[in-house]
C-alpha cells in the first residue's frame, strides 16, 4: 500500500494494520503514511482536497 502524498510504501505491522491512518475524502477512505501525518498535521485534510 502507498502513500497518497509522497507515494512511498507504507510499513504493515504483524496485524496487517498500517503504520498511518486513513483520512476520509470525498467519501473514499484514502491511506497516509505517518511521516505525512507528522508534516502536514491539522492541515491534511485540506492538502488532500486540492
């Protein structure tokens, strides 16, 4: 599984649970990285709009 903004493979634990969460857009749940969710913060609901 990638990124939506950096396009890099996000890490999958033991659980087949993603080391970053999934954030809602357009009613499509779209899946970060956690380096993004540190960089972009508040604002990434509003950068994955664009």
């Amino acid at each position: 599984m990638k990124c939506t903004l950096c396009k890099r493979k996000i890490e999958i634990s033991f659980l087949n649970k993603i080391k970053g969460t999934y954030v809602k857009v357009k009613g499509k749940l779209v899946p970060v990285c956690s380096d993004c969710q540190k960089r972009y913060g508040d604002e990434l609901k509003n950068v994955l709009k664009v």
